[in-house]
C-alpha cells in the first residue's frame, strides 16, 4: 500500500476506523485463510498507533478484542510515525506467524488453526452461521455474538459475494460451515475439512479409529489363537523332555 496522501490523513479525523482483510500466508496453519479486522486510529495519527482487531476466529487472537503489539495503542511509545498502514499490518502477520503471548493473543493446536482458516470464510460472510437467526441488526460492535454478516457485506460487499459462491461451489452448508455430502452418497463418512483439506495425519487417523473399533469387537483369545496354540505345544514338549529326563536319570541309578 502507498504512503496515506494527505487528504486520505485528513478523512481519518472523521472517519477513523479501517477495515482490512490479510490472507493466510502459505506454509503456516493459516494457509488460504481469510482474516477481516480493523484499525482505529486516534486523531493524532500518525503521531499515536491505532487499536487494532481481528474479527475473524483465528486461533491465534480473541475475535474482537484490542491486541497488544507493539505497533498498537497498547504501545504509544514505541511507534514510529513514518510507519504506513501496511507496515502495521505486516507487522499484525509476522506477529500473528509467531507464538508470542499477549493481551489478545493465545496459542491452539496448528490443528485447530487449519479448520479456522478452512471456515473462515464461511465465518466472515455469515457471522458464524447467525445469518440463519439474525432478527435484526446487532449493537454496536458485537459481531462476534452474530450479526448475520450484514457488518462484514456492508464493508467488503464484493468479497461477500465471492464467498458465498465460494459456499455454493464447495457444498458448505451455509448454518454449520460443514460441507454437505453430495446427493446420493453415503453420509457416514468422516469430515476429514472444507473442500477437501483433510491431511494425511487425519486420514490415518480415522484408519487407527476403524482398527481399534475391529479390535474391540474380538476377544484377547481370538485375535492371538496361533500364538496360544504355538505357547501350548512348546510347553507340552518341554514337559515331556523333562519327564522323560527324569525316567532316564532314575533307571541309571537304579
């Protein structure tokens, strides 16, 4: 993004919160995630940071909540006034990348990063599925408890639209965010994540679940038959040298 001209400065005195939207970076849990948030900047901007949010669930920030970075208001002291909005913002996804411990910020499993990114966009275009029950607009600022996505259409309407086709394409259903199995297919299956994403790691998963099921339908007995059968003969042999070790001892003593 290019230096903020003048007269875009000036409109921030009046109109001070951004919306932006970053896209998970590849090689990271947050791979083709779509992350909407703001930054509210005070009116001495650029000489004060702004506040800066993440609505969408990440597993890496509290949807909603000021964070505490050093290029945030948490932080006034150490900002520097020549730093554009896209400093700050490369800034929020190096910190994002990391696993630093902040007001805000907490560590999951990259597990659970990988299905927040997945559903991500599903989230943002439905406010967590609330579309469904939305009976009006939400208060000020509650968008984590469900707006029916009316703040994040009103803000990006263009990328509404390209996810909701993205839902359509995808069979997401549009309530749960899970994908639904097309018509005619077996719905028993295991949701291995959205479009497709399921990694190797859950496949075998669900084929050590399949074992230990197999297992815990058969007795100790049966799933080791041959090695009892195997046990028991060599015992009966060792018996029966011993006996008859014995015998011979007996007879050359008497």
């Amino acid at each position: 993004m290019p230096h903020v001209p003048a007269y875009v400065a000036n409109l921030l005195l009046s109109v001070n919160r951004w919306h932006y939207i970053i896209t998970g970076p590849e090689e990271t849990p947050y791979h083709g995630g779509q992350y909407w948030g703001t930054l509210v900047f005070p009116t001495n901007y650029p000489f004060a940071p702004p506040a800066i949010r993440m609505m969408t669930p990440s597993g890496r920030f509290q949807p909603s909540t000021r964070l505490c970075l050093t290029i945030s208001d948490f932080h006034p002291k150490s900002f520097n006034p020549a730093w554009e909005v896209s400093t700050i913002l490369i800034g929020l996804l190096s910190f994002m990348t990391s696993e630093e411990i902040a007001t805000g910020a907490f560590s999951t499993p990259d597990a659970d990063r990988r299905a927040m990114a997945a559903r991500s966009r599903w989230w943002n275009s439905t406010a967590g599925g609330s579309h469904a029950r939305a009976k009006g607009p939400a208060p000020k600022g509650n968008v984590v408890a469900g707006d029916g996505g009316a703040k994040f259409r009103s803000e990006w309407p263009e990328v509404d639209k390209e996810n909701w086709e993205w839902m359509k394409k995808n069979n997401v259903d549009t309530v749960t965010g899970k994908v639904v199995p097309p018509a005619g297919s077996s719905s028993c299956g295991p949701q291995l994540g959205l479009a497709g994403q399921g990694s190797g790691n859950q496949r075998q998963a669900v084929v050590d679940a399949v074992v230990q099921q197999r297992d815990a339908g058969t007795s100790w007995l049966g799933r080791n038959k041959l090695l009892v059968i195997g046990a028991t003969i060599f015992v009966y042999v060792l018996i029966a040298r011993i006996v008859g070790n014995g015998r011979e001892g007996s007879s050359t003593i008497g």
